[in-house]
C-alpha cells in the first residue's frame, strides 16, 4: 500500500469553534452523568438531554434547510458525534414510542 497518502490537515475554524461550545455545553450538561449513564451512551435515552441538542441544531445538521436541517459540514457533525462520544452522552432512541 505505498501508493496511499493521507494529507493530514488542521481543522477549519467554524469545527474547532463548534467543538468548544460543545464541549460547554457537555460539561454543563453531563456533571451528573454517572458511570451506568456513561456506559450506556449510545444504548441511553435521555429526552431533556435530545432537546437541548435539537435547539442548538445538532440533530439533522447535515440536512438542507428546506428539511428543517442546519446544512452544517460532515465534519461538523463528525465533530459532534466525536464529542458525545468521548464524554458517553446518551444518544438512543427509546425502544418504546408510545
């Protein structure tokens, strides 16, 4: 695989922006989180938690804004996934919809 090459390049300004305000707001929201929470992360519900992520415009951002979406970078969004994934945010869905 010598002809592969990867030019590692510095994050542009609005993702390293958004990663800060995100790791406020994660900070804030999360000092109560204890382990089990953490550990469930991805497996986790928590309804207060998704719609204070909704009303910063981190759920669909990728999405035009026709959509109700934020038309936000995939990197953005790589940004928030990586965020929430390193504090273990819950971020499921509830099995049950009723």
């Amino acid at each position: 695989m010598a002809g592969l090459r990867f030019d590692l390049r510095d994050t542009p300004p609005e993702a390293e922006a958004l990663r800060g305000e995100l790791r406020a707001f994660l900070a804030e929201q999360g000092r109560d989180w204890g382990p089990m929470v953490r550990g469930y992360s991805w497996m986790g519900f928590d309804r207060d938690f998704s719609r204070e992520v909704g009303k910063r415009g981190w759920i669909g951002m990728t999405w035009p804004k026709a959509y109700g979406g934020g038309e936000r970078t995939a990197l953005e969004r790589y940004v928030v996934l990586e965020e929430m994934l390193a504090v273990g945010a819950p971020g499921g869905c509830p099995l049950d919809r009723r």
